[in-house]
C-alpha cells in the first residue's frame, strides 16, 4: 500500500536538514497527488487563455508592446510544464523517465522565472501610466485620430497584472502551510517523547544526591592513610 500524504510529509520533515530543502520536498509530494492533479489540470487553463489573448491583441498595447509577448511566453511556458507535470503524476513509477523529466524541468523553471521577473518589470512598471479604457484608446479626430501611447486593452494588462500577482499571494499562502505543517509535525513529534525520560529527569533533580535511587547503599569510603586498622 503507498504511503499516505501524511505519512510522507511526516518523512520529509525527518530526513530534510533545512526548510529550503523541506519546501521542495513537499511541493514535489503535492504536486504527485490526485489533488495536485487537478489543480495543475485548472492550473493549465491560465497559460492556455494567456497565450489566446497574448496573440489576439498583440497590437492593443502601445504603452509596453512586451505585454502581450509576455502572455505568449507565460501561456508557452505554461502548458509546457504543466504538460511535463501531468506526465510526471502518470509516469511516477517509471524512473528513468522521471529523471529525464526533471532535466527538462529544470530549464522551464529558469525560463519561466526569467520571464516572470522581466513581467514584473514590464506591467508594474506601466501602472502609474496605463490607460485601459476603450474611450481613451484612440486620440485625436479626423486624419489626426491614431491609438493613445498610454493605452492597453483590458483583458491584455489586467491578466498579465493578475497572473503576476497570483505568483505572490501563491507563494505567500504556500509558505505559511508549509510552516502550520512542521509546527504541527514539530508538536506532535514533542508529545511522542516517553514519558520515562521524564521521569527520571524529574527524580534527579529533585533527590539532590546525584539520582540515587530509594534501597541503594551507600559505598564503603576507602581507608585514609595513617588508619590503623582494627
């Protein structure tokens, strides 16, 4: 029978000698699970939408043309892992090729974080100035009339903004599970300690002659030099 999701938690907390260590140990273990697969089901969903109106509105956003290029990326990147992911949760029993996996995991984890940062710059960095509206996308009348700088369609900027911002609240609602969970599995771990330890700790303290126990006799002192003896 395979271990249940708790019994393995129980043993990355053991064998992990830092929480770095323990964080990616769980986040694998999660993500091998019926509800990890799910979630990277519904998670696949995101990309697949980020690369449909990455590509539809490329031409809607003067005010940073990396926006929409940044969905593409992001849907890219996206489908692709997940893809990887689900094969992982299918094909766990296969060794050799988790490892492959995992060497093809590697290099769509820095893409996707060298994209994630460079988002961070390109649609934070537009906030102060974008303009999302449909009556501000064009300025001017006549022949004069032409697309404002500012503009960005919404459905361009607002999803490149929340998908950025997921990542953080993602993030943040990961580490404090993670941390419930060792504080828990810590307190668990304390309460399993025998009590016979305990006890004899308490006894020693509280005899005051070196922990003795009630029946022993003392030793015999050794003769002093110079005692005659009888």
């Amino acid at each position: 029978m395979a271990p249940s999701f708790w019994d393995q938690a129980k043993d990355a907390r053991k064998n992990s000698d830092s929480w770095m260590k323990y964080f990616f140990t769980m986040a694998t273990i999660t993500s091998l699970t019926a509800c990890g697969t799910c979630m990277m089901i519904i998670a696949m969903l995101l990309p697949f939408i980020a690369l449909v109106i990455g590509i539809v509105k490329i031409d809607e956003c003067p005010v940073n043309d990396m926006i929409p290029i940044y969905l593409i990326m992001v849907g890219v990147i996206g489908i692709i892992g997940g893809g990887l992911s689900l094969t992982r949760q299918f094909y766990k029993d296969d060794e050799k090729l988790m490892k492959c996996l995992l060497c093809l995991q590697i290099p769509i984890s820095l893409a996707w974080l060298a994209v994630f940062i460079a988002g961070n710059i390109w649609v934070y960095g537009s906030f102060s100035e974008v303009e999302t509206s449909r009556e501000d996308k064009y300025r001017g009348r006549g022949k004069e009339r032409r697309m404002n700088e500012n503009y960005c369609h919404p459905w361009v900027y607002w999803l490149a903004f929340a998908l950025i911002t997921l990542v953080y609240v993602a993030l943040i609602l990961i580490c404090c599970l993670i941390c419930c969970a060792g504080a828990l599995m810590a307190k668990a771990a304390e309460e399993a300690t025998p009590l016979n330890e305990t006890e004899t700790t308490n006894y020693t303290d509280e005899s005051g002659e070196g922990g003795k126990k009630p029946g022993e006799e003392e030793g015999v002192p050794e003769p002093q030099q110079g005692d005659n003896p009888a």
